[in-house]
C-alpha cells in the first residue's frame, strides 16, 4: 500500500487543474510566430510562476483501493494485484478469468 502522503500528494494536484485555462492560454501565445523574443521570455516568465503542480503531466494513475503507482489498469482505476484479487472474488463485473 502507497503512503498517505503520496496519495495526499497527487490529490492536491488534481485539484490544481483550475488553473489549466490559463496556463494552455498562455502556451498558445507562446507558440504565437508573430511575437518578438522579449514578449515570449514575458510569457515564459509567466508560466514559471505558476504552481509546479498545476502541470498536468505531474499528476500520475494510481489505484483507487491502495494507491500503487505502477501497473494500473486505465479500464478500471485498479493496480494489478487489487484487479485480480477482485476478480478472483468477482466483484469486477464483465471480467472473467481466462481458463483453457
């Protein structure tokens, strides 16, 4: 199981997306051909002075049950070990295991 304060961690960057209009604002000027370089190191100066975690790129999967980071399934919000556990139990529904 993840720490607290890992978990904590990427909620707290999730809910930093408020300020997703204003930074993909800012990228489109800042991709703009017609501005002078001074404008861009203007925009640029902008950009670094948002939050760090308000970059989407920053936030990570984890598991919904434990909090893993690694191997989790984009289908249905679970790591690997949780998933087959779960299925083994056959609380996943429209998963079966394959037996042949």
């Amino acid at each position: 199981m993840a720490s607290k304060r890992m978990i904590r961690r990427e909620k707290k960057r999730a809910l930093l997306q408020r300020h997703r209009e204003k930074r993909m604002l800012l990228r489109q000027q800042l991709n703009d051909p017609s501005l002078d370089i001074d404008q861009k190191f203007e925009i640029l100066a902008k950009l670094e002075k948002m939050p760090r975690d308000s970059c989407r790129v920053r936030v990570s999967r984890r598991c919904n049950i434990t909090g893993r980071a690694h191997g989790v399934y984009r289908k249905f919000g679970l790591c690997r070990n949780e998933l087959r556990r779960r299925a083994m139990v056959g609380e996943v529904p429209g998963l079966v295991k394959a037996s042949w």
